[in-house]
C-alpha cells in the first residue's frame, strides 16, 4: 500500500491512517448503535417504566458484543475490544438514564 499503511498477512489495514475501518472498530461501534437504538426504543414505547428497562438493553448488548467478538476473526485485544463496546454502551445508557428519569413513575 502506498498511502504509508502497512498490510498485514490477511489484508487488513495496520494503524489506520488511511482512514480504513479496522476490525476493531467495526466490531465495537455496532453495539453502541445497538445501545442508541434500544434506549430510543424505550424512551418511545416505555418512558415512565424506562429506568426498568435500560439494563435488559445494556444484558443485550453485552450478550451481541460477545457474539461479535467470538464470531469474528481472533485476533489479540478480545478483551479490550469487548470493553470498549461494553462502556460505550453504559455510557450511551447512562445518557439515556439521565433523560428518562425524570419521565420515571416511582
């Protein structure tokens, strides 16, 4: 590759600097997604009872990290991959918590 990115064996893209999606990354932003879809879906269908709800979406996302994880290629940094996706989603929840508990019926 001539744009200054080595190729590893496989060719994929090593550092990044071209701009290519790394299988890292595309393995952890899919569960922030799904973090950002299912608080919405929350918010809509349940806002009084949202705060019961969030953390059935945050075991979901952790269950599909994993299964990414381990459906994907295995490369070294499972463990660092798998936390980030995990605290990217408890930090778009906890967004999501400070929106909906005011909406919340105690």
């Amino acid at each position: 590759m001539s744009d200054g990115v080595a190729a590893t064996d496989d060719g994929r893209a090593a550092g990044g600097a071209g701009g290519v999606l790394s299988w890292q990354w595309a393995s952890v932003w899919p569960v922030w997604l799904l973090a950002a879809i299912g608080a919405a879906v929350v918010g809509v269908l349940q806002p009084s009872d949202g705060i019961v709800w969030l953390p059935i979406v945050l075991g979901a996302c952790t269950l599909v990290a994993f299964g990414i994880q381990l459906g994907g290629p295995t490369v070294p940094g499972l463990v660092g991959r798998l936390a980030s996706a995990i605290f990217g989603s408890v930090v778009v929840l906890a967004v999501a918590s400070a929106i909906l508990v005011p909406l919340t019926v105690l």
